[in-house]
C-alpha cells in the first residue's frame, strides 16, 4: 500500500502532474503546484462538475466571489470561535499530531485486530459462516469491537464538551505512542484556530485582520440576496461556486489529500423551510451517479451517514471513496437548515429573506449543500487511473487509464520516421485538430516508446502518420486501453475523438 502510494506520488512528478511547492527550496509542507498536465486534468474535472450542475439545471447559477471577505463574515459563521483541531506536542521528538487523530488511528488498530479474528474464523468455517452471529457471540472480537466503540463515544465527548485535559488522558490510558518515535511523552492538548490570517491596508492603526477563506460556501450565504434578486431566482433554487480555501492543517504525508491551500467545488442549493430532507435525499444520489458516471468502478464508492451532527446541521453525508490509503471523504452532503442566513442577518443587520409569491410570505430557506474537494477529486481519478498491465508477451506497460473525458492531452500524433514528408503531415493533421482538442506532437524514440510515454500521460488516442498515409490520406488510430489499432481516414479523426472525449 505503501509502494502505492509511493508510485503514484513519483508519477505525478515524473510525468509534469504534480510538483511540490517550490521545491527548489525543499518544498512547502502540504502545498502542491499543479503542473503542465495536471492543470489540464485539474481543469477538466473542474468543467465536468461545471457541466453538471450549472448547465444542466436551469435553477442553478454559478459565481465568483473572492477570497478574501469582510472579518465579520467569519465571526457569523462560527469560524473565529469553533474551526478548531486539537493539537498535542511530543515532547521528545517536537512533532505535533491531531489528538483526535491519533486517537482515532489507535481505535481502527483495535478494529483491524477484530477484522482478522473474522477472517480467520471465516478461513475455517468457509461456507457455513456466518459473519454477524460470530461478531456478537465471539467473545474477543465482542471486546474489540466494544473497546473501539467506547474510545471514540469517549474522545467524542470530550471534544464536544472542549474537555482537552480529557482527551489528553485518554491518549495517555491506551498508552498511544508518537507513531515515528514510539515516544509517550506528551504536552497538554491545545485548540488550534485553522484559519490562515492576514491584514488589510498599510498602515498599522488602519490595517484591518483578515482571514483567507476556510471554505467558499460563505461568499455564496453573503450573495444570496443579490443572486435571487438580479436573476430573479425562485426557490428552490441553487449557487455554484469553484476556488481555493486556505487551511493551516495539521497534515502528516497525504500528499494532495490535505492540503493548507486547496480547491472546493460547492453548490448550495436554497430550499423551502420543510423541505429540506426530500433536496438531501436528491442530492446524495445525484451527486453519487455524478461520481460514478467517471466509471472509476461502483465498488470504491460509499456514503458515511453521520450520526453525530454539527451544530448548524440537521442531516449529513460522506461520499467516501477508496483512496490508495482507504476509504475516506471525498464530498460531503449537509443539510445546513437556515443556519448560515439567520447568523449573517443578526451580524449584518440586513434582511436575507425570500418572498414567495405564490404565499405572498416571507422566510429564510433552509440550505442543502455538496461540497467536494478539487484535489481530492483529482487524486481519486489519477490513484484509480494507474495501473501496470502484464501484457501477452510479458512486458510489463505502465498506463494511466483516465476517463476520456477528463485526459489532458486527447491524441498525440507521431510520425512513423522523422523524413520523407511524414513530421509535415502530422503537422497538418495537428493544425486541424487542435481547434477541439488538446493534441501533442511526439517524433522522437522508436513508436513503440513512444505509445509507452503516451500510455504513462493517460493520452486516449495515439494517431501514427506512414508512408501509406501520404498515399491513401489515412492514418493508424490506436486505443490507450486496449492497444488496439484502426486503420482510419485523417478526415474520420475528429469524430471518432469526440465520441469518446466529449462531456
Ligand atoms: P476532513 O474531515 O477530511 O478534514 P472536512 O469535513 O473538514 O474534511 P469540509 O469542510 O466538509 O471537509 O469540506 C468539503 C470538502 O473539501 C471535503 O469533502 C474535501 O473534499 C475538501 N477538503 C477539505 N479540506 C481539505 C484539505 N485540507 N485539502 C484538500 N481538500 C480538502
């Protein structure tokens, strides 16, 4: 898993993906660059969500707002007070750990300990076993599984209560060591704002502290008004909006997973008072075929429903999906009630309310919102997308199989040899394609290297130009996935693309 991991990290440099942030000063600590490949991927997952929620719901538009926002904006939505994560030092070694992480690392080892009491059982009993009468009448796996549970309702009620000194007990009780060093020596637990800070004007009696957004939803609550008046908007009806969020995280090597600078996808979608929980339902789904209409396989999908809800919400989901370190979030579906609305009209003052016509009523809707991280969409589409294939012969090829529609570069052609006329006319092929697609000029190395390369950079369709071509006008058109190749007219090029590439 680890290997996994590793490669899929080191393919993202190699192939111009992903770079680390500055790194000829040794990098920044969980901030990427997005490199001249990723930035088109980047881009096309972004345009896919775009797609899908903008164009193809008449009641829902999409806006920009900035990054930085009035001070008060951050009070109302309750970040200034509570967008904490609670932090323990080692004493030994000086790194610091999300306390509630490393709590609840130790409960999933409690937990994986269970898992192969039942996998050895079911090893012994094949057929006949019967996985839920042994998980409640095995006494050890009983324990675990009791064990597990009891340290998590614990930590979670401790930080519910913003009982710090009892979280740290709890770390100390099970004994939970720094997991680089194996040290036990630890500081008490402190709460940590997450919110990157600045300040606003030049002089310092004048300057103004600002905070870089923690997440976009707010410059969406802020516009309400101003959306549903100027587009005459009737609810329900929703606000797109992609851009960075700022996070100083607490991150230990998850590469583009959490990052401290990150990009959110999110929608809100303003409802009736009443009806919010038939919108939730709707968007969970809708929001699932979303993802698996990428084809990344239904079985790396799963929503966490919360039991335990923020303060500002009356329902919430996970869609999870199986990143190479496992299942975790991926998007996640809130019913925010009239929270966020209600908290910008007493701190600003001013009515955020709508009328309805058809009751001649005024109120403040409720707010069912997905919010999806960019990267994490990213890394889920490229860590699903690698993959080495043992081939007929026995080589091995290195392929990034991703969805058509999202590849950077759509074809690449490549003339056969580099003289008699062959590089002018992938040249002129080239020129007219490039006005729909992404395409790359590749004449160096034997074409088999260079079908390898354009297999590695994920490129769907490789067009190879031959002598047959200056001849008879037609071209080899060979498929990332299957290998296969077609003998096709240069003037078919174009729509045997776009039926596999267009969104
Ligand atoms: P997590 O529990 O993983 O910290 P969260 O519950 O704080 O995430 P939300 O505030 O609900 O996340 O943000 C919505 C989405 O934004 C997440 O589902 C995730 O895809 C993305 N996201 C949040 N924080 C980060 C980050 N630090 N780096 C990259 N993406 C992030």
């Amino acid at each position: 898993q680890d290997d996994l991991f590793k490669n899929i990290v080191s393919h993202a440099k190699e192939y111009g993906y992903i770079f680390p942030s500055s790194e000829i000063y040794d990098g920044l600590s969980a901030v990427y660059d997005y490199a001249q490949n990723g930035v088109e991927l980047k881009k096309n997952i972004r345009e896919y969500w775009w797609k899908a929620m903008v164009q193809m719901h008449e009641n829902i538009v999409g806006i920009d707002a900035a990054i930085l926002m009035h001070p008060t904006t951050w009070k109302a939505s309750g970040h200034v007070d509570a967008f904490n994560d609670p932090l323990i030092d080692n004493k030994d070694s000086k790194k610091r750990y999300r306390a509630d992480v490393l709590i609840e690392d130790y409960a999933e080892k409690i937990n994986q300990k269970a898992q192969k009491e039942i996998e050895k059982a079911r090893a012994r009993f094949g057929e006949a076993f019967n996985e839920q009468e042994f998980v409640t009448t095995n006494a050890r796996v009983v324990e675990y599984l009791a064990k597990k549970k009891e340290i998590l309702e614990r930590m979670a009620r401790s930080l519910e209560t913003e009982n710090l000194a009892d979280v740290k007990a709890l770390i100390e009780e099970l004994e939970i060591a720094d997991p680089e060093t194996g040290s036990k020596n630890w500081t008490d637990v402190k709460q940590f704002n997450l919110m990157f800070g600045t300040k606003l004007g030049a002089s310092a009696e004048s300057a103004m502290d600002l905070y870089l957004r923690p997440e976009t939803a707010q410059g969406i609550f802020v516009n309400f008004l101003n959306v549903q008046k100027s587009g005459r908007m009737k609810v329900p009806f929703g606000i797109a909006q992609t851009g960075k969020a700022f996070r100083n995280e607490i991150v230990a090597r998850q590469f583009i997973f959490r990052m401290r600078e990150f990009e959110q996808m999110e929608m809100q979608f303003f409802v009736k008072p009443g009806e919010e929980m038939q919108w939730y339902k709707y968007w969970k789904t809708t929001r699932l075929n979303w993802h698996l209409s990428l084809g990344l396989g239904k079985e790396n999908y799963r929503f966490h429903d919360h039991e335990k809800l923020a303060h500002y919400a009356n329902a919430a989901a996970d869609i999870e999906f199986n990143f190479p370190f496992g299942f975790k979030e991926l998007e996640g579906i809130h019913s925010r009630t009239d929270f966020d609305l209600k908290a910008h009209e007493k701190h600003s003052g001013r009515k955020l309310q709508y009328f309805d016509p058809e009751t001649n009523q005024n109120y403040v809707p409720y707010v069912v919102e997905t919010s999806v991280g960019l990267d994490r969409m990213f890394l889920a589409v490229f860590s699903n997308s690698l993959k080495e294939e043992t081939l007929e012969d026995g080589s091995v090829r290195t392929v990034l199989r991703l969805p058509a529609v999202l590849a950077p570069t759509k074809a690449a052609v490549l003339p056969l040899i580099k003289r008699d006329g062959l590089p002018e006319l992938a040249q002129e092929i080239i020129e007219d394609l490039k006005w729909d697609f992404n395409v790359a000029y590749d004449e160096k190395d034997a074409v088999g290297r260079r079908y390898r390369r354009q297999d590695a950079l994920g490129t769907p369709f490789c067009i190879t130009v031959d002598h047959q071509s200056l001849e008879d006008k037609t071209v080899t058109i060979r498929h990332r996935d299957s290998m296969k190749q077609d003998r096709v007219k240069v003037s078919e090029l174009k729509d045997i693309i776009n039926q596999e590439v267009s969104m």
